[in-house]
C-alpha cells in the first residue's frame, strides 16, 4: 500500500510518546486521591480510556457534582508533569521520524495536550527538528482536537494527509478532516477497539505502519 501523501499528521501521546505506563500511574495515584478503586492493569485501562475525556473520568467512578472536571484535570496533569524527565519516545520514533522527513513528506503534530506543554515535551524529547508545525489545544483540559485540526485542513485544502494515532478519537477527527487514518496498538486503547474504526488498518508501531504506507 503506498499512496502519494504530502503530510503526516501525528497524534503525540501513545502515538509517538510511550507514556502508557506513566498514564495508569497517574490515573491510580487520582484515584487514591479521591479513595476510588484504582486501575488494575494495562489492559484494563486501555479498555476504559476513550474521548470525550470527561466520560473517561466518569467510568473511573468521578462524579463531577462532587469535584469539577476542571479541577480533576488539574490535579492529574501536576502527577502526569511529576514524570516528564522519564518520559521517552517509543524506541522506533525517531528513525521513522527520519524516514518520514528524508521522503519529503511535512510532519505535524496533532495533540489534545495543551499547547505549550506540548511544544516543551516535543523539544525535551529532541524531537521538534522533525515537525512543521506542532498543534495543541488552548488550555488542558483535553476535550477535543477536532475543531484545531480542521482548522489547519481548511488551509491546506490541496494537502495529502495521512494522520497516525493511538484511539478511536483520532480516527474521528481524521474523518471530520476528511484525511486517512492508520492506528497504532501500543497506546492508549485496545486492539478491539482500534480495530472498530474507520481507519486504513491497524499496525503495531510507527515502523510498521510507515513500512506499509510509504514502501521501501
């Protein structure tokens, strides 16, 4: 399978950044916090996690007529900052970030983190030489990136797009683009989900998927 594609667009966390383990990490120490039962393993949590992040939350037991998503949101990204001189790319990422840049191709990043914390993971990781142009959200509560990525599609109207992610809300918003969609297993959902979007077909890495996508 290799299409004429212009640009890659790339999810950030659980695409790019291997911060799955950190992620369950920071949701038990939330959950111990409000004395919730915790999260007892990967796989579990890959089953729970979804977007709207706020229903994410809401299976975790949260009730928000007790304590403001607002505030929650708050309280898990100071646990999630706690870990960031721990944080890694997945080992693959950046030679298929080379592959994808000696192509020709434009990369961009497309993330519901907030902006700046974004853009400081992307250059801590020694990965920002890569991207064109890195798009965040405004603020961290992380609802949806949708709205910002179609945004940047109406002003690349004549772009081939192919954008890589981890869960079915990247599958969503590549639709709303109007763009190609590949999903990833090693992040922040299961296969049996990734597998009930619409998307090209699901790969097990960034490796994986680029050898399908752009061939030798």
């Amino acid at each position: 399978m290799q299409r004429d594609y212009t640009h890659i667009i790339w999810d950030f966390n659980g695409t790019l950044l291997d911060d799955v383990a950190i992620g369950v990490v920071c949701a038990n120490r939330l959950l111990r916090a409000h004395d919730l039962p915790e999260i007892p393993s990967v796989s579990h949590y890959r089953e729970l996690f979804g977007f709207p992040i706020v229903d994410y939350y809401r299976r975790l037991g949260f009730d928000f007529d007790k304590l403001p998503y607002a505030e929650l949101a708050k309280e898990w990204v100071s646990y999630y900052l706690s870990y960031r001189e721990e944080m890694q790319t997945y080992a693959d990422v950046p030679a298929a970030l080379s592959r994808v840049r000696q192509a020709g191709l434009c990369q961009l990043i497309l993330s519901a983190t907030e902006k700046e914390m974004l853009k400081g993971q992307v250059e801590a990781l020694g990965i920002l030489p890569y991207f064109d142009e890195l798009l965040g959200l405004e603020n961290i509560q992380a609802f949806s990136k949708e709205e910002i990525g179609c945004r940047w599609r109406a002003t690349h109207p004549e772009a081939r797009v192919l954008m890589i992610g981890d869960t079915d809300h990247d599958a969503q918003v590549a639709a709303a683009m109007g763009v190609d969609c590949v999903l990833l297993t090693c992040g922040h959902q299961n296969r049996k989900t990734l597998e009930s979007q619409p998307c090209l077909f699901v790969a097990d890495s960034a490796t994986e998927a680029l050898d399908r996508v752009l061939g030798d």
